[in-house]
C-alpha cells in the first residue's frame, strides 16, 4: 500500500499496554507518515481516558469489537483470551489486521480465507525476534529445520499455563533449566505470552508442527534472549538476538512496540528496506 496523498491511513490500536501504548503516542506525535490515530481501546478505560488526553490528537475510545470499523489498520496488543474479537471485525472489515498474539492464529488459519474473501490483509510484524526475511526467502528454496532456543528470567515464565500444568517449580534457581521442547503449536498454548515469537517464525517458515521450540529459564539471564537456527537448501545461518524487557512488563522486550512501529512505517513509507 502507498502513501495516500489526500487522507492518511487511520490507525486503531487494541490494548494501551507498554506496547500499545507506545506505538499509539508514536502515532500520535507523528512519527509514522501518512497515518493518523482513530481509535484505541482499552481494558482500564479511567487509565486510558487520563493518557490519551495527554496526546495532541486524542483517539476515540471504543470496545474492541468497533476497532474493525473504525480504522483502517487494526494493531492487536490484547491478552491471547481476546484475540478474535479485534481480528474477526478487522477482516470482516476488509481492514489491515496486524497481530502480537501470533500464537493464536495458528488455531485460527480460517481468518486468512476470511481475508482473501474481503480483501483484508494480516501483517505479523517481526516483534522481539530477527531474520524473519532470511526465513522466508529460504522457505522458497526449501527449509529442511528450523528452531528457535528462547532464554529468559524464571519471573517472566512462573505464570506460563505449561509450568502450571506440570507443577514445574522455578524458586531457587541456580542455573538454567530446560523447561520445555517441542513444536512451535505446541510451545504457543504453552506459553501464550511469551512464545509468539516461535508462532511466528513458523508462519515464515515450516510450519507450526515442523519448527522446533525449546524454552529455558535462566535465573542469570536479565534479557529475554532469543537464538534462531535454520538449515535449508540454500543457507544455513543462525541468529540471535538479547531484548531488554519493559519495566511494565518483563515478558516483553522493549523492541516490540519498535518493530510494529516499523511494519506500520512500511505501509506508507515511499522507501521500504527488506523483503
């Protein structure tokens, strides 16, 4: 999609989390050409109503389902739980949907027909992993593995429905633990808020049930570290990428809200660097 020279793309952000919430005052001071904020929403809407009367153009405030209407990109940053009430609206819609909870669009391929039948658009953006370009120009060519070794702090896994289940104890650590291995399907119920990276390596990949995942704790670790390894017909390489957490929340690495910035930037920009 171009630059549209009379009225600029309108914007709805689903969740004023710490990465909603940043994308939306990025927006909002001008930082993504040709784009203007339309709408937002949000689950403390006393919280948002006080932040977004700091910004120069205040959003409507809408309920999650009114997003799909109202914009025309949608950015979901909303617990796993709520997935579908942005996305299936967006698409309906006939709307740019660009998903964080990329997990739980492995269970839910049917939106990309739904897509294709209104003319909508799902954008993953890369989020806090690297290389998904390499990725997909190597499943051109034929990828024969891929996996991805993800490393974090035990705090930012103890909630994870996977250590739950199996009564994995994660106090008194003293050095890292395995905590799971398995396919990327399986490693998105698992961890839910922590594994949409290896959804989405899947996506520009093999497949959710071919790409291989293993998540370690490590009570050393102060980045949320993320190793990618893929051997195809045409290139080897390996990746790996160390994200500083957000202090409102250390599942997620500060680069996130700076890659959705970046996959929004590539919508309008005259300029677009990569494949």
């Amino acid at each position: 999609m171009s630059i549209n020279a009379g009225k600029p793309l309108a914007l709805a952000i689903a969740g004023l989390g710490a990465i909603g919430l940043k994308v939306a005052r990025s927006v909002d001071a001008g930082g993504i050409e040709g784009m203007a904020l339309a709408a937002v929403s949000a689950r403390d809407q006393v919280k948002a109503k006080k932040r977004l009367a700091e910004f120069t153009s205040p959003p409507l405030l809408l309920s999650l389902k009114q997003l799909g209407a109202a914009a025309d990109v949608i950015v979901e940053c909303v617990p796993a739980a709520h997935f579908m009430e942005v996305a299936l609206p967006a698409l309906e819609n006939g709307k740019i949907f660009m998903p964080l909870s990329v997990g739980v669009l492995l269970d839910h391929m049917e939106l990309v027909d739904l897509a294709r039948e209104t003319g909508g658009r799902i954008i993953v953006p890369t989020g806090a992993l690297i290389g998904l370009d390499a990725v997909r120009a190597a499943a051109l060519g034929g990828i024969t593995s891929a996996k991805l070794v993800t490393s974090k702090p035990p705090a930012s896994l103890a909630d994870a429905p996977y250590v739950a289940e199996n009564g994995i104890s994660l106090e008194g650590l003293t050095e890292p633990k395995r905590l799971f291995a398995g396919t990327a399907r399986e490693a998105a119920k698992g961890f839910p808020a922590s594994l949409n990276v290896g959804a989405a390596l899947a996506l520009a990949g093999t497949g959710p049930d071919e790409t291989r995942i293993e998540v370690w704790a490590d009570p050393e670790a102060t980045r949320n570290s993320q190793s990618v390894t893929v051997t195809s017909q045409n290139a080897d390489f390996s990746m790996s990428i160390a994200n500083v957490p957000t202090t409102e929340n250390p599942r997620t690495g500060r680069i996130t809200a700076l890659s959705v910035i970046a996959a929004l930037q590539r919508l309008t920009s005259p300029l677009v660097i990569g494949s």
